[in-house]
C-alpha cells in the first residue's frame, strides 16, 4: 500500500510544472477562504473587465486609442447601470413593501384553507396533521422575522459597504481595462518559471470564462424582462419583483429555477386560487422555463460549459457553501477550471515518463 502511495506521488507530483499548478491553486483556495470578503471587490471588478474587454476590443478596431476606448466604455456601462437601477429600484421597492404588507392576509387565507383540507378528504388528511403543518409554518414565521430584524440592525453598515464599493468598484473597473497589459506583466513575474502546466490551463479557462460571465449577464437580462412582460401582460400582481426573482434565479441552475416558482405559484394561487388564471400563468412560466434550459442556454453557453448538470449541482452545494452569493455566481467557471485542470494533470505528468521510454527505445 505504501508503495502505491509512493509510486503515485512519484507519477503524478514528479514534474515541476505539476507542483507549480498545485501550489498556485492552494495558495489561490486559501486567499479566498481567509480573505474572500475583502477582496470581493477585487473579484467583480476582474469580472465586470472581463465583460467590458470585448467592447474595448471593438472600439479600438475603429482606430481609437485605448484609453479612449475605456473611457467611451465606461461612460456608457455607468450610465446604462444608473438607468436601470433609477428605472427598476423604485418600482422593485414599492412591490416589495405591498408583498409584505400582504403576507398577513395571505398567512390568514392560507390557514383557513389548511383547516378545510380534513373535512373535505377526512380518508387523506387528519386534523393533526393539519396542527403540525401550521404550527412548522408559525415557527418558520418567527424565525424569518428574528432574520429580518437582524439584518435591519446590521443595515446601516451594510449600506454604509454598499456606497464604499459602488464607488470603488466603478475605479477599479476602469484601471483594471486601462493598464491591462501592464498589470498583466505585473502578475507574470510572480509566477515560478516551471509554469507550462499553468499557462495552458489558463489560456483554456480565459475564453471560457468570459463566455460565462457575459452569457450569463445576457441570460438574466431576457429571462428577467420576458418574466416581467409576461407577468404584466396576465395581471398577475408583483410582476416586475417576480421577473425580476426569476431573472436572478438563473444565477443558480436547477435549484434557483425551482426556488423561485414557490413565490410565483403562491401569488398566483392567493391572487386567483385554482382558476383557469392561474393555469395561463403557470404554463407562461413553465414554457418561459423550457425556453431559458433548451434554446437559450444552449446557444449561449454551447462553448462555456460542457459540464453534467450533477456535476453543475455538486459545484454550487460545495462553491456556494465556501462562498457564499459569489461561490454560487462562479460556481460554473470553478467547477470547468477543476476539470480544466484534470484534463490537463495526465498529460503533464506522463509526458516526462513517455519522453523517457522513447529515449530508451
């Protein structure tokens, strides 16, 4: 056994360019674990360049100067953010604060159904269970609301974080697309020199990841504003708040689709109850679904992520958990840089072997 273990270090960890890729990733795990808050900012900027890259790219082939392409670029990018969140934020807020104040009624409306259930199928369904299923939903209730009351104690700073990096973030963005290539040079000289392993792994993640974070920002723009039009367009109340969820939902594949049908399906169900309007906005929602998993994520990640949907699952459980919001966010690009890697160690690691076998042939 022992020398197994042995043999395997000796056939995987034998080339310097594998202990250089091993060494970088643990030491990359370990910032983020210990650090991963403060350098969030960082991160998003890194990812909001990546998005703006292209167009920088693309101005530049009409003869601009590249600071002048950043420049025109970022103008544009803040001017269209400011718009949308001037556009969307009041009407999110206001539908947010009716939904709350309505959760009382709807606590009520659904208490008096539960305790119709035993009379109308007293074969199926008992009284006590009934009691238990109210008293889970009271308990669950408090909760939310000591939650709540937490997290509006703790507002004030988190605002406070909030300003600090809408301010920051912008900056960082425009430094990170301006000095580019100098900041590039910057982190290769931090690289150990046995990194053949690591350039190549990068080179492949590089592409992938840009596809990902600019399908995914696209992904959320259609699926949120044909939610909302759809929603608008049946009556169902909350419409621009539930479009907006199932826009934001797509953040998380499988589980965020399956997450936010439960606000969808009970506003429509206490707006309408069992009715044929109820039945419009559920086959709406399920074709908008069938929309986003089989024509749209395909065309827009058909390069980006060639991954099991088991593996895209795993990926969330265990990134989401490190990382919370952002963990789940580039739960896809970790796991494709995982397996980017996997697909990469063989190689490295055979390779001085076969150069060998081929010397002594």
């Amino acid at each position: 056994m022992i020398n197994y273990i042995v043999n395997w270090y000796k056939d995987k960890f034998s080339d310097p360019h594998v202990v250089s890729l091993t060494l970088l990733m643990l030491l990359s795990f370990l910032v983020l674990t210990f650090f991963g808050n403060l350098l969030m900012p960082i991160i998003v900027s890194v990812a909001l360049a990546f998005l703006l890259e292209p167009s920088v790219r693309g101005l530049g082939n009409f003869g601009l100067s590249r600071n002048k392409s950043v420049v025109m670029v970022m103008l544009a990018f803040t001017g269209v953010s400011l718009a949308t969140m001037l556009g969307l934020m009041p009407l999110l807020w206001q539908q947010t604060s009716n939904l709350v104040a309505e959760v009382p009624d709807m606590l009520v409306k659904g208490n008096e159904f539960l305790v119709t259930l035993p009379q109308k199928y007293p074969d199926i369904i008992k009284t006590e269970q009934i009691d238990g299923i109210i008293d889970t939903i009271r308990s669950e209730i408090v909760l939310i609301g000591q939650t709540i009351l937490q997290a509006s104690l703790n507002s004030i700073s988190d605002v406070v974080a909030l300003i600090i990096y809408l301010i920051l973030v912008p900056i960082m963005v425009f430094f990170f697309l301006k000095d580019k290539k100098t900041m590039m040079e910057s982190v290769k000289r931090f690289l150990p020199k046995e990194s053949r392993l690591t350039s190549q792994v990068g080179k492949e993640m590089h592409q992938q990841i840009h596809n990902y974070i600019r399908g995914k920002v696209v992904e959320i723009m259609i699926i949120g504003f044909l939610s909302m039009i759809t929603f608008w367009l049946l009556d169902l109340r909350y419409a621009i708040l539930l479009g907006a969820l199932v826009g934001l939902s797509v953040l998380v594949p499988y589980v965020g689709a399956t997450v936010v049908t439960i606000p969808v399906v009970l506003v429509g169900l206490f707006q309408w109850g069992a009715t044929p309007e109820f039945g419009y906005v559920m086959l709406a929602y399920a074709i908008i679904q069938i929309f986003d998993g089989n024509i749209l994520v395909p065309l827009l990640f058909s390069e980006a992520v060639n991954l099991h949907p088991v593996a895209i699952i795993i990926a969330v459980i265990i990134f989401g958990g490190l990382w919370g919001f952002w963990g789940v966010f580039f739960a896809i690009p970790l796991a494709t840089l995982v397996k980017a890697v996997i697909n990469a160690w063989p190689n490295s690691a055979i390779e001085p072997n076969d150069q060998t076998s081929k010397a002594q042939a």
